[in-house]
C-alpha cells in the first residue's frame, strides 16, 4: 500500500501536531513495513525530531514540484496531481485538515480531527482564525472518506457542529511517545534534576500557558499545599496569559513557588515527569490531552478537569476536579503529597489504562480505517 500524509506539522511542530504527526508516520510504517510512506510537505527544515522519520526505509518525503511554488496553495488544490502521479492508495490529512479537491480528484481520504475547540472556546480565536478554521476543517469533514477522531468527545463535537453522519467517524486513541515508558535508572533522573535546577518537590503543568490551559487553578490550590511543593509550569506564554498567572500567584501567596520553563526539550520531559510529585491537568476543553497520558505512563498521579474528553485520556488513573473548582483541587492535590490518597493504586490504575493507548494497537486501528475507507471510495 502506498500511502500519502500530510507532513507539514510533523516538519515544522516541535510539540502537539506535530508529535501526532511523528507518531503515526513511524507508527505505521515500523508495523506495516512492506508498505510506503509518502510525506508531502511544502518545505523540508532541518528538524532533529525528524530523525525517526528520516531512519525509517518506508518512509519518503515529497516536496511541491516546483521549488517555491506557495505552499498553503499547493496543500490546498496541487497536491492532489501529486497524490494521483505517485499513485497513492490513500491520503491521510493528520492535522484537521485536506486538499479542498481530494474529494473531485476521487482519491480515497481520511482526516483526523484533534478538537473543534475554535467552535467550543470561540473565545481564544480571532474571528479570522475562526472563520478560516470553520470552512477548512468542516469542508475537510464533509469531503473526507472516513474521519478519525482521536477521542468519543472529538467524535460528537465533529456530528453535531458539522453534521456528519457519526457513523463515518472512528475514534482511535493515540498513544505518546515510547520514551515516556522507559525506566529511567535514578542517577539519571538526579542528573536531570540537577542540570535543570529542578526544585526537591513540584506539581508539574505542561503545556501552553494560556487561558484554555487553566494554569490559575493550579496556581489557587498551591496555597494549601505544604511550603516546599513547588509549580513547575512548562510551555510558552501565549497573548501574555503568564503576567495573570503571576499576578494570582502573588495575590495568593504563592510567587515565590511558581516556576515558570520554556527551555525544557522533549528528550528531558519524561524525566520531568518521573521527577514529579503529581501532574496537573485543568485545562477547559481539550481534545484528548496528551499530557495526562505522559504521566500515567511516568507513573505519576494525575488531577485534571471535567468538562471535555479528559476522563478519556486519565481513566481510573486521575482525580478530577471542575475547572473553577480552586478547594478542590488544593484538596486533591494535598491528598497525593500528604500520602492520605491511595497513590499505589492511582498510579498502578493510571498504567493499566494507558496500556490501551499502545502505538502498536493504534496502527492497526488507522489500517483498519484506511481499508474502510478504501473500500467505500
């Protein structure tokens, strides 16, 4: 099977997408090897996460056929000559989005949908975003032959906001990264600890610091929390949410415990993770939320949000606490740290449930949708 992917966020995203990308790309072709990869991407920069890719036998990458020729044009209309010359047998948009001709040039097409949170949180968008995600990514729905979405919430959110029938629409879990799995020997973890100055204990946060992200809940339930616990906080600043964050933690007392980390790569963050006390995950709406998945497979105890697909991604392995709950999640977190919560058991749950997410399974899930697809066009 020659199969054709979107490789733009692969190339260009460091995190999110981007790992996604990575992650199905090597996923499918380490456990389907007689098989081609073909990323199509509108530039190849020099990116050290692309070395998996880069190593694999099966996997190749394609450029527009004209040096230069627009890229946002060519991903949009152009690629699909590319798709029907190499002789795809199917094309799979990772990020939301496909050609807006895949359905005309009759190529069988799957498109993964991470969130429709532009629809959910119109708030954190400009109207131009909104409006140009609204008519890719729900034209992309409409065209795709198959969908997958990568949670049951993505799922309805996807049938009610653009009417698609749900029975066109396939959940299957991602899985994170291997390196999150790896024991990691303790003279190791120290070394990590000491080269990044990480404090003796700290609740960890990762991801963007912005409003959705929900850091300031985190923030209000460090005051409950014993004087030498710490909030590790991972991510980059988005629309100056930080000087909120830091303005909450002075008012609550708890500025001085407050770490804010930019600079951590991803080869470190498994590390962080184990060196964790906990990991807080409140954000308000989320498609999934790989973070949560990172910890439990770290062996860390999780508190997060309801109100989005969370519980999805934490099972038994997490505590959850309403996203304007600050009491509860000082409680829940206090509970972990003081030792008057079952650690052993959230921990051990936590493993069980993320063994669900193997990328070996989640390869054999996305065939099982290529050949639906297939079949259908």
């Amino acid at each position: 099977m020659r199969i054709g992917f979107d490789g733009k966020r692969a190339v260009n995203n460091m995190t999110g997408l981007g790992n996604y990308s990575r992650l199905v790309i090597e996923s499918m072709a380490d456990s389907y090897p007689g098989s081609e990869m073909l990323v199509y991407v509108p530039e190849l920069k020099k990116n050290p996460r692309l070395k998996g890719l880069e190593e694999r036998h099966n996997v190749e990458f394609h450029l527009p056929p004209v040096a230069g020729f627009g890229g946002a044009l060519w991903r949009s209309f152009g690629l699909t000559n590319n798709l029907a010359a190499d002789k795809v047998s199917i094309y799979h948009g990772l990020s939301n989005e496909l050609p807006l001709n895949i359905s005309a040039a009759g190529i069988p097409s799957v498109v993964t949908m991470h969130d429709v949170i532009y629809r959910r949180m119109p708030e954190c968008y400009s109207g131009v975003d909104r409006i140009l995600y609204d008519f890719k990514y729900g034209r992309s729905c409409r065209n795709a032959t198959r969908i997958i979405a990568v949670s049951e919430c993505t799922k309805r959110d996807v049938a009610e906001l653009y009417g698609v029938d749900p029975g066109k629409i396939d959940v299957v879990y991602q899985g994170c990264d291997d390196s999150f799995r790896r024991e990691i020997p303790e003279e190791e973890l120290e070394g990590v600890r000491r080269r990044l100055g990480l404090p003796g204990r700290y609740v960890l946060q990762v991801g963007t610091i912005e409003e959705r992200k929900n850091l300031e809940l985190t923030v209000r339930g460090m005051a409950s929390l014993p004087k030498d616990v710490c909030l590790l906080a991972v991510g980059r600043d988005r629309k100056g949410y930080m000087d909120k964050v830091k303005k909450i933690a002075a008012e609550a007392g708890v500025a001085d415990r407050l770490i804010f980390r930019h600079d951590i790569s991803f080869a470190d963050l498994p590390a962080v993770n184990r060196l964790a006390s906990a990991v807080a995950y409140p954000s308000r709406y989320e498609g999934f939320g790989i973070p949560i998945l990172e910890a439990l497979e770290s062996g860390r105890p999780v508190v997060a949000a309801t109100g989005s697909c969370l519980e999805e991604a934490g099972g038994e392995g997490a505590v959850y606490v309403s996203p304007d709950d600050a009491r509860g999640m000082g409680e829940a977190l206090n509970a972990i740290l003081t030792g008057s919560a079952d650690v052993a058991r959230m921990t051990g749950e936590g493993k069980r449930h993320a063994s669900r997410f193997d990328t070996s399974g989640m390869a054999s899930r996305i065939m099982a949708v290529y050949e639906r697809a297939i079949a259908n066009r």
